[in-house]
C-alpha cells in the first residue's frame, strides 16, 4: 500500500516530501521520483544530508539506474552531482545505469555517464 508520501514523490508535490524511507520492495521516495521524472522532488531529497543515493531496491535498481532507464537526463545529472555516486553498481541482473540508457535508446544519458565513471 503506498503511502501519502509516495504519491506526493510520484505527483511532485515538494512540500509534501519530507523522508526517504524504503517501502517493502526497497524502492525509496528518492526512487520514485526518479523513476517518475520528478525533479522538483529528486533536488529537494538530495539536498538532506541523510539522504543515500546509492539505496538499491531488492533488483538492485539503484535511483540512478532508474533514472537513467526512463530517460530523464536532468535527474541523472543531479544525482552524478552527489558524492558517493556509484556509476557503475548493477541490479541483480548484472545491468549498470550505462547498460539500461543504451538499452533505451538514452544516449546523451549513456555519454554523461561514461563521462563520470
């Protein structure tokens, strides 16, 4: 059952956006709203100092990954802006975020992130 939270990360509603805490498949607020193109919400996260990029849902899918798989280039770059960014961890399958935007056809995203590894 999602939460008011997840569906303000998933409608972009800011103010509403307060944590980053995983449901039961492991995706976060921060994944949602990367998977969901919504960059208002994606900065306002990644500018808490508690916030973890890297926090993988149980495939692994990491918000950078995802991000990188729906094609939303200005998440992807301001999730390669974080320290600690991990260009090249894999879901479970063995796919980096390079492997799913060249799957997807997202080739300015595949060049940012060959830029950054």
């Amino acid at each position: 059952m999602f939460t008011p939270l997840y569906i303000a990360c998933q409608d972009g509603h800011v103010k509403m956006v307060m944590v980053n805490r995983a449901i039961d498949n492991g995706a976060t607020p921060l994944f949602t709203a990367c998977f969901n193109g919504r960059l208002d919400v994606v900065r306002l996260l990644l500018a808490r100092k508690d916030i973890h990029c890297n926090h993988p849902t149980k495939n692994g899918a990491t918000p950078l990954l995802i991000a990188s798989q729906e094609g939303h280039f200005e998440i992807v770059d301001a999730l390669l802006q974080m320290n600690g960014i991990r260009v090249g961890r894999s879901d479970i399958y063995g796919n980096t975020p390079i492997d799913v935007a060249r799957q997807h056809g997202h080739q300015k995203i595949v060049d940012v992130l060959i830029a950054a590894s």
